[in-house]
C-alpha cells in the first residue's frame, strides 16, 4: 500500500490557504489554550504536544500505510524517586539535499 502523507490524515482539521497554515488548539489533547498562547504560553508544552500528535497518528495507521521515509520512535525513562519520566522522541527523515543545503523528504 501507499505511504499517507497527507497533513490532514495525521493531524484532524489542518487547513492552508497557500501563505498560512491554520491547525486549531483541539488536534492537540494534550495543548491547553493558555499554553498555546503566544505571548504567555510555554513552547515546550507546544513542541511535546505536537511532536506527541504526530507519533500517536503514526502509531495509528496500519502498517503497510506508514511512510518509510519519515519514522518517529518513543521511549520513555521512569525516574521514581523523582516521580518524572523522560520522554525522548527520534524523528528520522530520508532526504535529499539542494544546492543550497536545504533538505527535502524523498518519495516514497
């Protein structure tokens, strides 16, 4: 089967209009408005919560519909003493490279 690529198959009600890209709060269960916001917010609560989106709808394609040329790995390290876990995403690409150094997703 064919790798989905599409954006809106990973993240739920992603749209674009050619110069902006719009992606409402609520693809993000684990983003909270006030952290989302851009002048008081927290990138990192930003960063996990997207980063988390896109492996969590990896997770759920089938496999044979997963692309090969993108693969995002989790693991988790459990510091109970602490009471905190680390969490560690790996996000690999296969590129290409342009003249100007720019990388670009092969194909599937």
């Amino acid at each position: 089967m064919a790798a989905t690529v599409t954006p809106s198959t990973w993240i739920s009600s992603w749209a674009e209009d050619a110069t902006t890209i719009t992606v409402p709060i609520a693809s993000f269960p684990a983003l909270t408005a006030t952290e989302a916001d851009g002048t008081t917010g927290d990138i990192r609560k930003i960063a996990l919560a997207v980063v988390d989106r896109l492996y969590r709808a990896q997770q759920a394609l089938a496999i044979d519909n997963r692309p090969t040329r993108m693969v995002i790995s989790k693991s988790e390290a459990v510091d109970a003493t602490n009471d905190a876990v680390t969490v560690t995403y790996s996000l690999a690409f296969s590129c290409s490279t342009s003249s100007a150094g720019l990388f670009d997703v092969r194909d599937e």
